[in-house]
C-alpha cells in the first residue's frame, strides 16, 4: 500500500550525539516535510522540501538538517547544536503545485534525549 | 502573515451529542485550502476533511461537517453524534497560494467525548 514510513519509532540518544531519523514515501509526492510536535502542543515546521536537491527551512530549523537525494527520501539529522531535542517528529508529503492536495503523515519518531 | 487560531486547548462532549471545534484564520490570499485532522494518543495524524476557499457548500464527511465562513475567517469543525473513539487532538490547518506547499497549522483542541 501507499504511505509514508518513518524510522526508528523510537530512538534513544546520549547528549552531544547527533541522530537521524529516516522518512520514506512511496505516494509519488514532491514535497516533503519535517514537522516537531512537543507534548500537548501542536506542529511546528522544521524543514520542507518542494523538489529534488531543493529544501528551504521551516520556523524552527535551527540545529537540524536534511537532504533530498531522491524523490523518495527526507532524512532528517538532529544535531547536538540542538538543545532540546526531545520531542515528537513527524514528516509529511503532499502533492506539489496546488492548494487542494492534503498532507499525507507517517506514524512518527519518539525522540529522546538521554 | 498566515496564521490559524485554535481557542479551545480542552472540550468535553457527552457521547452521542454534537460537538464544534473552533477555527479561526488569516491570510491575504484569495484561494487557499483549510483542513481538519485527528491525532488520537498513538501519535499518528488522520486527514479529517478539506474545504477550498472558492467552494460554495460546507464540506462533509460521514459525521464530520466543516461550517465555512469566509466572510469571518472561520472554519469550524462540527463532529455529530460523538463517539468514544473521537477523543483525541484535533487540529486545524491551512494552505495558502502564495507558497502552496507550505501548510500552517493550529495550537490544536483536545477532545475527551464522556460514555
């Protein structure tokens, strides 16, 4: 079936080490994102990316990192510049080019930092 | 600026009863896109239901209705004949033109429905 896959589910991570959290889509969407949901709160965008090798930051892109080698693909690199890392990641893709297309999500990525 | 305001953090609902969650937003654009989805506690986001800004009738869809007042910026989301299974998060969203890939998300209201 077509969908987003997110991995790991859960990840533990020593302070100072830097992590990063697979997304993959197999929807044919150009855009992706990478949004960071903190307890109770709601979605805060990270990074989005519209093409291949093209990605612009989102409001909170300070200590992060991706790429977008392949259509299919959106890692996302949380560094250890980043200094609350704990949190709820979500990534996302949506059909590109209009207005109408919904955002399609994976199941997500517990964080935490140790 | 695009922004979407979600006033009500907590709602309680009696099973079987109605419920509205609110939606408010701003944008300069002409057409743009709202929409509603669920995140019950296992964390995953359930797209809910899209209303565009140019369509002429209230979306449905099954028990979810969107009550589109362009006029007043607001796009609440009615929930009919609750169920124990709608207690969950549930946020509104927005896609604008101006920068369509970019969706702009609300703080989001919990709803616990009561058997």
């Amino acid at each position: 079936d077509g969908g987003i896959t997110q991995s790991p589910k859960y990840l533990f991570r020593k302070e100072g080490q830097n992590v990063t959290l697979s997304c993959e889509q197999n929807l044919n969407h150009d855009a992706m994102y990478w949004y960071r949901q903190d307890p109770g709160q709601g979605l805060r965008l990270i990074y989005y990316s519209q093409i291949v090798n093209d990605f612009q930051k989102g409001d909170i892109a300070e200590g992060y990192s991706v790429s977008r080698e392949k259509k299919e693909s959106f890692p996302l690199t949380v560094t250890s510049a980043q200094k609350n890392p704990t949190a709820f990641y979500l990534c996302a893709s949506s059909p590109a080019g209009k207005n109408t297309g919904e955002l399609f999500f994976g199941e997500g990525s517990r964080l935490t930092v140790l | 600026a695009q922004k979407i305001t979600q006033t009500q953090p907590g709602m309680f609902v009696q099973e079987k009863e109605a419920v509205t969650l609110d939606c408010t937003y701003d944008t300069s654009d002409q057409s743009y896109g709202l929409f509603w989805y669920k995140q019950p506690s296992s964390g995953e986001m359930i797209f809910l239901i899209y209303q565009g800004s140019y369509d002429e009738q209230n979306a449905t869809e099954g028990r979810y209705s969107l009550n589109f007042q362009k006029a007043r910026k607001s796009a609440n989301l009615v929930i009919s004949a609750s169920q124990l299974g709608d207690s969950a998060m549930y946020f509104c969203a927005m896609r604008g033109s101006y920068n369509f890939n970019k969706f702009y998300f609300g703080s989001g209201t919990k709803l616990n429905v009561k058997p």
